[in-house]
C-alpha cells in the first residue's frame, strides 16, 4: 500500500510541475522568436530536460505502483 500511495504522490507532483514548466518553455519559445538568435535557448534545453525528468519519475512511480 505504501509504494502506491507513493507511486500516487510522485504522479500528482509531476503533473503540478509539468503544466507551469509547459507554459514557461511555451513563453520562452515566443520570446526566442522576437529576441537576438540564442537568447532562449540554454533556458528552453534546460526546461524541457527538466521536463524530461519528471516524465521519467512519473513513468516509473506508475510502473512501481502496479506492482
């Protein structure tokens, strides 16, 4: 019961994360287009690998929470 509710906790957390982190690499890929080449973009790699972590976090608390 343990890892579920863990499992369950890591899945809410993500997702309170991911929707304002989308909006922030959605903001800056606006801005990349009106600002000078390569002001956005070290901000825009680090967002969407931050992204990419608690995707991963997330499918995994989904994987340990069914078993």
């Amino acid at each position: 019961m343990k890892n579920l509710e863990v499992s369950e906790t890591i899945r809410k957390m993500g997702h309170e994360i991911k929707t304002p982190l989308s909006v922030i690499v959605n903001d800056l890929t606006y801005l990349k287009s009106i600002l000078p080449e390569g002001e956005c973009e070290r901000a825009i790699r680090n967002a969407q690998e931050i992204k990419d972590i608690i995707n991963r976090y997330v499918e995994k608390s989904k994987l340990d929470g069914s078993s």
